[in-house]
C-alpha cells in the first residue's frame, strides 16, 4: 500500500507486445484474482495534498 498515494500499488512483468496505455488486467495476490490496471506514469502527488512526515 502506498500511504503518500493512498493507493494500493504492485509490481510484475508484462510482455512487451501487450502493453497499452491504462491496460486493465486480473492479478492474483495470495490466491485470490484481484482487478488491475497498468499505470504508465508513477504514483505521484504533485500539489503535496498528503502530509509530510
């Protein structure tokens, strides 16, 4: 979970051929499919709305 994001992030391998701007996709997270999107550009939040510690 990324708390500065607020949002839960993972990381894997897609070949290359099949990449595509917001790819939806099923991942599976301790047995159980789970929903996914291919995000292209980081997490990030660029006004700092979250607090800093």
């Amino acid at each position: 979970y990324g708390h500065w994001v607020d949002q839960s992030l993972a990381q894997g391998y897609i070949p290359t051929e099949l990449v595509k701007p917001d790819l939806r996709m099923e991942i599976e997270i301790l047995g159980e499919r789970v929903a996914a999107r291919l995000q292209s550009e980081p997490p990030f939040d660029p006004q700092a709305r979250r607090m800093r510690m």
